[in-house]
C-alpha cells in the first residue's frame, strides 16, 4: 500500500509544524551522523557490498549472535517482502488490526491470507503468523511467556514477530538471542524508528541461521545503499547524544492519554508504547485530519485504513509537552464546532 500510510504531508500545501502521523520520534540529535555522512560522501562513488556483511557482522556482535543469524534490509519493509517472498505461496495468519504491508506483501507472493483477531486458536493450516509488537496502530504488547508458550505448541508455524517499535516500550520482549534460538521465529527489527532516520531505510532481521540462510537467497544484490550501510556502522560505534528517557516520555504519553480523554467524545486505545489508537464517538477521522493540517498546521493519521477499523479511529505518536497540548486544543475546538 503506497498510499494511506503516515508522514503524507507532502499532500498539503500548508506548512506541517508538528507531525504526529508518524511513529518516528524526530527529536533526536542527528548533528553527528549528518557530519559523518558528510564527510563519507564520496563513497557513494563505488558500489557498496553486495550484501552488507560488516554490518550484519557488528550487529551480529551487539546481539552476541552468530552473523549466519543477522540479514539487514533496506529498512523493515524489505525484510517483510523478503519473508513473503521466500515463503511464497504459504497458509499465512495476520494478527488485526496490524500494518497493512504484511498482507500486502503476502499477497504479492501467493499467500493464502487469513486474518485472526486473537491467537488463541490458529487454524490448523496455518504455517505462517504475523504480529506486530508492539502492535501498530494500538500500541499493544503481546505477553512475552504467552508468546513463547504458542511458538511452542505450534512447531510447524513460523511466526514472524516484528519489533521495529521495541525501543518505545518498557514491557519485555524477546531479545534477538532469545528469538535466535527458536527454530520457527523470525524477528524483525528496524533501526529507521530507533534512531529516527526513516529517509535512509535501514531494518534488519535475526534468526536461527537455517531461516536466514534461506532469506539471503532471494535478496536482491545491493539493495541497502551506502550511505545507509555508513549511517548503521557510525549508530552503533557511536549511538545518538542525549538520547530520550523512555520512563520520561511513556510518562508524557499517559498524560496525553488522559488530557484527550478529558475532552469527551473521544476513546483513547490503552498502548504500551508511543503511539495510541483514538476513536471519535462521532464525526469522521478524515475531517478532523483535513481540520487539523489546513487551520493548525498539525498532522494525525487516519486510521480508518486498517483492517478491522473503520471512519471514526486516528493514530498518534506522543511528540513534546508543547506540541501535546497543541493538539489536544485543536481537537477540543474541532469538536466543540
């Protein structure tokens, strides 16, 4: 789905002073890394690695994982075209209501496509689930020893677990070690949301070597980019300054939470995470999208796209105190109108 995901302010001929569309927190330092790739430019004058050995290998060292076990991606998107492609023409189950590009991409490759809203009863001829955790849009964690406890009873099922927001919580999940060890899980990581550089599609993928070997035979030749590969190497030598508290901004996100609530007319989804799920108990989230970009300058997603959703749900990702009650006004009046 190329269209009808976050960050579209690209559409608006109105400047867009806070962006909540996105699950990317923007305020980070990135003054180092944009000096880096500066001085780095010239090595856009030569091909990169085919396939991008030494930083799958410093990764592979940060997780105390054989490299065998890490495949890195041109940004997580890849790494789920990759798995569907590799996959192709599997029984697939989606945990909904989820990012649209797992089913997307498994019906690009033949899948069979089932959607499940619980995990307690996996049909009998699945061989694939996926879930998002935590989750996009809801911001849910999935327990951590019920997951292991299901990947253990279905032995035939290769779960794909994609933890691109696993910076953003506070609740235990598996580390890339853990889910290494598992013979049936494929975990997918995205360094894109971690360090805020969506531009530059940079995701990665571990598990036991026998999946990753069979991932590596469909990847396509150079498809992470130098600067990309210069950009993960100097993050993980170097990481980012001041980096956030997540204890700080999950605190900042609760109170975001209750200042909506207090609102009236609004369901705020609980997360664990960033980003939350709003529902309006009246009125259409594309309006209030429209409102907010044309008369505030603030951008939301519309949720309404998912499947499982409908008109009346948004998304948004907690941005500074300032910019919170920004928005939490500009809803007020919207629907005070």
């Amino acid at each position: 789905m190329i269209e009808g995901h976050g960050d579209d302010s690209y559409k608006y001929r109105h400047p867009i002073r806070s962006n909540f569309s996105s699950n990317v927190y923007n305020k980070v330092n990135l003054d180092g890394l944009r000096a880096h790739l500066c001085g780095r430019i010239s090595a856009i004058s030569a091909y990169p690695e085919p396939e991008p050995y030494t930083l799958e290998a410093r990764l592979a060292d940060r997780h105390a994982l054989p490299a065998a076990s890490v495949c890195v991606t041109n940004g997580a998107t890849e790494a789920i075209y990759l798995i569907a492609q590799t996959f192709r023409g599997t029984n697939t189950a989606i945990l909904m209501p989820t990012f649209s590009e797992y089913a997307d991409a498994c019906r690009m490759h033949g899948h069979k496509v089932t959607s499940l809203y619980t995990l307690d009863a996996v049909p009998e001829d699945v061989r694939m689930v996926w879930l998002c955790n935590p989750n996009n849009p809801t911001g849910e964690v999935r327990d951590k020893k019920y997951l292991t406890e299901l990947i253990a009873k279905h032995p035939r099922v290769c779960f794909v677990i994609d933890q691109s927001y696993e910076y953003f919580t506070l609740k235990e999940l598996f580390t890339a070690q853990e889910a290494a060890g598992f013979p049936n899980v494929i975990l997918l990581h995205s360094m894109t949301k971690r360090y805020a550089i969506p531009g530059l599609r940079l995701g990665y993928v571990t598990a036991h070597p026998g999946l990753i070997g069979r991932l590596r035979t469909n990847r396509m030749p150079w498809s992470v980019n130098q600067l990309a590969i210069e950009a993960g190497l100097y993050l993980l030598s170097e990481g980012i300054p001041a980096g956030l508290s997540m204890k700080d901004y999950l605190a900042e996100c609760a109170r975001l939470k209750s200042s909506l609530e207090a609102i009236g007319g609004l369901e705020v989804w609980p997360t664990d995470t960033h980003f939350m799920l709003v529902c309006l108990r009246f009125g259409k989230a594309a309006a209030l999208k429209e409102y907010l970009a044309r008369e505030e300058g603030i951008l939301i997603r519309d949720a309404s796209n998912f499947e499982g959703l409908d008109e009346r749900f948004f998304r948004i990702a907690t941005q500074t105190p300032e910019e919170n009650d920004e928005l939490v006004g500009a809803i007020a009046k919207w629907m005070a109108e």
